[in-house]
C-alpha cells in the first residue's frame, strides 16, 4: 500500500465547476494525506498541470466551456503520465465507453462513496507504479497493427494472452473490469480479430486464422 509520507508528496488534481464536490472529494483526499487542488475550469486546470503535474486526475464531463472529453483529448490522455478518472453525475455506458477511448483510466459515476474512490485511487497509482517498472515489450516484439495499439491497450492485451479473465486483468491493472472489456473490444477492433483466440494467434504468430 501507499504510505503516508509517499502521499504527501502526490497531488490529487479535482476538476469540477461544482464546488461542493470539490471540497468533498478534497476531505477525503487530505484525511487520507494527499495534497488536493480543486478547478473549477479545464482550462484552468490545464494552466496549473503545466508547471505542476498531478499524480491522479478527477475529471468531470459537463463543466461550463471545454468538456472533460475535450480536456482528455487535449491532454493526449493515452499517454498521460497521471491516470485521469472521468466523474459525472449523467453517466451512461456510451459516455463511459467514449471517456476510455479519449484515455481515461477509469469512469466514475456521482454520488460517491469514499472508501471506494479512496481504494480507486490506491488502485491507479499502485497500478501506474508497476506500468512505470514494467517492461513494455514483454506483450511481444512485434505483430501486425502493434503501432495501432496504445500502451495501455497493450497491458491490457499482455493480460488477455496471457489467459487473465477480465476481473483477474482489471484487478491486475487497477481499472473495471468493464473498462477491460471496452479495451478488449478496441483491441480486437484495431488488430482485425474475430475472437479471443484470434487474437492470441495474432499475436503469437503474426498471422489471422
């Protein structure tokens, strides 16, 4: 687990134009000694991760001007070094499935329960800790459409070859098992696989069955 003093040192980075879920998400956050900063614009939190990067992001959809999809976008969210939980209020499974796409780490709906944001956050930073130790090319050297797939997609599919159903991969990574299947689907999508098996061939092989 994440230490206290590691904490510290880790700033927790709120986007929302509500400034209710702000100071609650803050309260949570700083009892558990992370340092918190709240915006209430993209824009402005866009100004702020420049000079200061966050080491975890809450990001809502619906915020006046740019949207958090805009925001992730503009981020380059695949390869952003903070994982960024997307949060809102009018979430729906087509919304959650945009946000993983943009990048996100994870889609999280409102109300909240603290422990369990609390528990998603250990999960991304230990999970970003491992991703950051971890030998990227060890999914394999090389198979047709790897240049397609984000390093995320290609955890993700490290996972799947190497037989991890999609609780055992989200619980491995620190996401959904949900969000595992959204890039499963992208996955298989971008590689031209017809089913698990496939893609393992693919991967193994290089050739389509």
């Amino acid at each position: 687990m994440i230490g206290r003093a590691q904490k510290s040192d880790q700033a927790i980075y709120i986007v929302d134009d509500d400034p209710a879920v702000r100071d609650a998400l803050a309260v949570v956050f700083e009892l558990e000694g992370y340092k918190v900063s709240g915006y209430e614009t993209g824009d402005a939190f866009l100004d702020a991760a420049k000079t200061h990067p966050p080491a975890c992001v809450f990001l809502d959809v619906h915020m006046p001007g740019r949207s958090g999809l805009d925001i992730l976008k503009a981020l380059n969210a695949d390869h952003y070094p903070a994982p960024i939980f997307i949060i809102s209020g009018q979430g729906d499974i087509p919304m959650a499935v945009t946000a993983i796409k943009f990048g996100a780490f994870d889609f999280i709906e409102k109300p909240f329960d603290a422990d369990h944001i609390v528990q998603r956050v250990h999960e991304a930073l230990e999970a970003q800790a491992r991703r950051e130790g971890a030998d990227h090319k060890s999914v394999a050297h090389d198979f047709p459409g790897r240049d397609l797939l984000t390093p995320r997609e290609i955890e993700v599919l490290g996972q799947i070859t190497a037989g991890a159903s999609n609780k055992e991969a989200g619980r491995h990574l620190g996401i959904s098992p949900r969000t595992i299947e959204v890039h499963r689907a992208r996955i298989m999508e971008k590689l031209g696989a017809r089913n698990a098996a496939d893609l393992v061939r693919i991967v193994l092989t290089g050739e389509h069955g």
